[in-house]
C-alpha cells in the first residue's frame, strides 16, 4: 500500500518574511524613505537659510583678492510657496506609506493563501492515500472476487476499477497542486 507523496507538514518555506526576499517590497521601503526625506526637506524650506563664502584669488597684475560673502534667503511667501509643497509632500508620503502598506499586506495574504492551498492538498493528498484508495482498491478486490463466482457482472467490476483510476488522477492532481503551491511561495 503506497503512502502520500506529498512531504508531511513541510513548514519551513511557508509564511516566511516577505519583506526579506521580495524585491518589489524592498522598492517600496525605498520609496517610502525617499518620500519621508522629500517631506523632511520641503519642512526646512519654512527656515531662512543662510549662506556664507569665502574666496580668495590671485592676480599677477594686481594685489591678492580675498572676499568674504554672507547671505540669507528669507521665506516671504511661505503660505503661497512653502506651504503647498508641504502639504504635497505629506501627501506623497502618506501616499508612499500606504502603497508599502498595501503591497506588505498583499504579499503576505499571497503567502498565506498558496500556504492553505499546499496545506489543503497535502492532506487531502493524504487522505487519498491512507483512506480512500485502500478502500477502492479493496473494493475492487471483492468485486473480482464476485465476478469469478458470478454473483456481480463484468461492468460491476470495471466500475470499480475505473473509480480506482479516477481517485489515483485525482491524488496525482492534488501532489501537483500541492508542488505548484509550494513554487508559488
């Protein structure tokens, strides 16, 4: 009596950290950053900001030039200029936070489903196995020995073969879809 050919139990690659093997979420945490520092840099343009140079040149016909240049730029129309491009900025990164959000969740609901669906076919693959097939076979054993005494016909008997062969398609398409579940993850 052959066993499942599914692997039991085989945990070790479901419901592992996306976030750590998955590229397209790895490239939405670098959005997100990015959005974060976009936002941190649209709040300082509400500061004034100050410059300060120096320079020096030299001058084969004339003296030595040193200068020294100090200056300011002063937000005078922070609520018309400043002001918008903050609140867009907040928008994109509220918009950068969410889209990671819904990617993370989206990916995890992924893993979660292909992890229910090898699970489901794994057991059933079991099932098949160590319940089901025995009994067809089983039956199939007493239909023959039915017909050899004549108590059954012979369509008796290819029935039961036939449910035989439907139930060992029936495990090979669930091993199948337990190893497509697997590769999904």
């Amino acid at each position: 009596m052959p066993g499942p050919r599914c692997p039991p139990g085989d945990r070790s690659r479901s419901q592992g950290a996306p976030a750590d093997v998955a590229h397209a979420l790895q490239a939405a945490a670098e959005r997100v950053r990015a959005a974060d520092a976009g936002y941190r840099s649209a709040r300082r343009k509400l500061y004034p900001d100050f410059m300060i140079g120096l320079a020096y040149g030299q001058r084969p016909q004339f003296d030595d030039m040193a200068t020294i240049m100090v200056g300011i730029t002063i937000p005078l129309w922070a609520g018309a200029k400043q002001l918008p491009l903050r609140r867009e900025m907040a928008a994109l990164r509220a918009s950068a936070h969410a889209s990671a959000r819904d990617l993370y969740n989206e990916t995890y609901a992924e893993l979660a489903e292909q992890r229910a669906e090898a699970e489901r076919a794994r057991q059933l693959a079991t099932l098949y196995a160590t319940s089901v097939l025995p009994q067809a076979r089983a039956a199939v054993q007493s239909a023959l020995s039915a017909y050899r005494v004549g108590k059954v016909d012979y369509t008796t008997l290819v029935g039961s073969e036939m449910t035989v062969n439907q139930y060992e398609i029936e495990q090979g398409r669930l091993d199948a879809g337990y190893q497509a579940a697997l590769g999904r993850m």
